[in-house]
C-alpha cells in the first residue's frame, strides 16, 4: 500500500455515467478513495451498502467519497442502482487496475483491487492508509471517520 505522507498519484478515470473524474477535481477537499474487489460480491454489497449509511456524515466532515473497482462503467451503474447507493463509482477498467496498481491496493493472483481506504487532504497528499488483510474483511466505516478526526 502506498505511504502516508506521499502526494496522492493522480488519476482520471470514467465515473457510473461514463464521465472522467480526475483527482484535480477535489483540489482544495478531503477524499476518500475506495478500493473494492467487484461490484456484486456479496462483501462488497455490504460494504458499499454500509457506507452509503454513513455518506451524510462523511459529507458533514468535509470530505468525498468516491469508489473504485476493475468493473466496467456499466456494472457500476447496474451496482449504484441495484444497491439504491449515491456514492459514485469509478471504473479502473482498462487499463485494468492501473490507478488501482498506483495506489499499491491492486492483488495480481486475483486480478482486482483489495478492500483499501485512502485519504487525501486538501493539498492532494495522503495523510491515512487501511489495508484489509484479506478480501473478505470490511474496514468498517469507523475507520473513516477516525481518520478524519485524527487529520482536522
């Protein structure tokens, strides 16, 4: 996983509508990236599920929320509105994982992302990192707003 106090590497990438969103986009905000395996899993309905509880208070702190997987623009737009989830989803399609990779969250004997969280300050450098140990583990929400707290 990439270190903490290093600049967060940039990235551009198609949201769920097929629109590019880039890092710069959130100059002068906190964001959290999320790194999911694959829209559908189980774990990952939860996950994204339980954020989406959590998403007016994140919002209250000052921060962003944004979601990233291997999936296509589709699947993410499928995902979004099968889950009811307003958090937008980003699609590290192709070339499959780059930023992903760049973050250091990408698991190559599986080929997609591990459960990651990241949080870039206002200035773009990353000021916290949550790797899951396995797939299977959900950082919960907690760990967010911890997060937060520990860099206000």
């Amino acid at each position: 996983m990439i270190a903490r106090g290093t600049p967060a590497p940039d990235f551009s990438l198609p949201d769920h509508q097929g629109r590019q969103v880039s890092l710069a986009d959130f100059s002068g905000r906190k964001l959290v990236l999320v790194f999911y395996p694959l829209d559908f899993s189980p774990v990952c309905t939860d996950q994204l599920s339980i954020y989406q509880e959590v998403l007016p208070q994140i919002t209250d702190q000052g921060a962003t929320l944004l979601g990233i997987s291997v999936d296509s623009t589709w699947a993410h737009r499928a995902f979004r509105e099968r889950l009811g989830i307003e958090i937008p989803l980003l699609s590290d399609f192709e070339p499959k994982g780059q930023v992903i990779r760049r973050y250091g969250a990408y698991l190559d004997e599986v080929g997609h992302g591990n459960r990651s969280l990241v949080l870039i300050d206002a200035d773009g450098v990353l000021r916290w990192v949550h790797e899951s140990p396995s797939p299977l583990e959900i950082p919960g929400a907690n760990l967010i707003f911890d997060a937060l707290a520990e860099t206000d």
